[in-house]
C-alpha cells in the first residue's frame, strides 16, 4: 500500500516533516551550528591552527562518506535504517562534543 513503511501510515505531510527534520539535524547542526563554535571549542580546548584544521577536515570527510554511502545503488539493508544510523550517529558523534577535554 502506498505511504505505508514499517507497519506505519505516512502521509506526504508526515514524509516532508520527517525529510525537514532529518535535514535540520544533519544540515543545520553538522554545518551550520558546528562551523561557528569550532574557533571557541579550539580555543577553549588549547588546540592549534592545525590541530583545529584536522577536527574541521574529519567533519568533511564525514560528509564526503556520506554523500558517497547515499550514492552508492545497492547498500546492504533499507535507505531508512541507514539513514536513521546516520542520524543517530549524528546526534551521538555531536553530543560527545561536549565531554571532549583534547583533541
């Protein structure tokens, strides 16, 4: 039946949320929130310019799995339990910011 995944109805209206917040979160934390507070988490950590470039090109290079893991045509599993990993890898990789004392 269409709109039906996992036992659940959803609706256009219900996918467009979930799509909004799936990106809010991936998007708007992991770029737009995590750019502007690195220069005070080095600061605040004592890291140098290069130690500081190497947490910023880890960010990146978890864009660039990512984007390489979404275009690839046949992952083991569904699109959406990937999706909700990464997600919740997200949020986990994000929260476990705040207990960071070093690089």
């Amino acid at each position: 039946m269409p709109g039906r995944q996992g036992g659940a109805r959803t609706g256009p209206l219900g996918l467009a949320l979930g799509g909004l917040l799936a990106l809010a979160s991936a998007i708007g934390i992991g770029r737009f929130v995590y750019t502007p507070i690195l220069p005070t988490m080095a600061e605040e950590l004592g890291l140098t310019k290069g130690e500081a470039g190497l947490v910023a090109s880890a960010n990146l290079l978890g864009y660039l799995i990512g984007a390489l893991l979404a275009a690839t045509p046949r992952l083991p599993g569904s699109r959406r339990a990937w999706l909700l990993g990464a997600l919740a890898l997200g949020a986990a990789t994000t929260g476990a910011m705040g207990w960071a004392t070093s690089l």
